[in-house]
C-alpha cells in the first residue's frame, strides 16, 4: 500500500510541477520579460532567454509532462495489480 501511495505522489508531483512551470513562463508577457531584463538582474535576463524561444523550453516540458502521466500511469497500475489483485485494475 505504501509503494502505491509513494507511486501516485511522485505521478502527481511530477506532472504539477511540470503543469506549472509551463503556466508560469506562459504567463509572463514577452514585453513585461523585457522590462524585467532591463534591471540587469541575472534571473530576469534568463526569463527573458527562455521567453524569447519559448517553442523548445515548452516542447521539454510538454514531454516531460506526458512521460510523468504515461509512465505514472503505467507503473501505478502495476503496483495496483501486485497489491489488490487484477479485478480491481479497471476501477482503480
């Protein structure tokens, strides 16, 4: 039972974190990323890096997103299987 709820946190986790680093860089506005930049503040000017070519920071994290839910998905239904029995896989 522990390895099942240890599977889900880590599923779940995993897929928040990606679904909100995501909205958070899709939120910030490319004009405020530059006005950000221009204090010269090292996290600023990387905002505005990632901000600029936003097209492969966001593919990685729609990637890393999906392998989380898939391979979550997969391996929580394992676990399920080992711990309840097969009768439960379809409800679980």
């Amino acid at each position: 039972m522990l390895k099942l709820a240890i599977a889900v946190l880590i599923m779940l986790i995993g897929s928040a974190l990606c679904s909100g680093t995501e909205t958070a860089l899709l939120s910030v506005s490319i004009l405020k990323a530059r006005q950000l930049a221009q204090s010269r503040n090292p996290r600023a000017l990387a905002l505005l890096a990632i901000r600029q070519r936003i097209n492969r920071p966001i593919a990685t994290i729609v990637i890393l997103n999906n392998l989380f839910n898939i391979v979550g998905s997969i391996v929580i239904g394992r676990v399920e299987a080992d711990e309840f029995g097969e009768a439960l896989l379809g409800v679980f």
